[in-house]
C-alpha cells in the first residue's frame, strides 16, 4: 500500500524552543468482491475475472505539535 503525505507548514521559533509533532494515520479495512470483464477488440473474445479483495485504505489523519521553551539550569 502506497500512502503519501505532503505538508509544508512554516514554523518560527523562539531561541531556546523545542518543537515535538505527533502524527496518527488512521487506516480502514476494506473487503470487496468484483467482476472484471475483458473484451478483445478484434476478435471481440472476453474473458471474466471474479474475485475477492481485502485491503486497507486511508480513514483520517491527525497531527498535534507542541511549542515547549527548553530550560537551562547554570551550576
């Protein structure tokens, strides 16, 4: 399966920030069946395929980031 996510989201931080992002996919699985009709163009033969497929196909998406100031302790 071939899933593909492009996201450009510009972020300006702080000197002395970190930045912690948290992606969750959700996927769905799907069960089909099908019938799939071949036709031969010049001797007009067909040929019928039927069959069953299970798969996982994409639900949702969430991101959730957090903008946290990193704490220096000096000794």
């Amino acid at each position: 399966m071939l899933f593909h996510y492009n996201a450009k989201i510009p972020l300006i931080l702080k000197k002395r920030s970190q930045l912690t992002s948290i992606y969750t996919v959700f996927l769905r699985k799907n069960k089909a069946s099908f019938l799939a009709t071949f036709w031969e163009t010049t001797s007009g033969e067909t040929l019928e395929l039927e069959g069953k497929w299970t798969g996982l196909v994409f639900s949702n998406f969430e991101e959730k980031s957090l903008i946290e100031e990193i704490e220096i302790t000096l000794n």
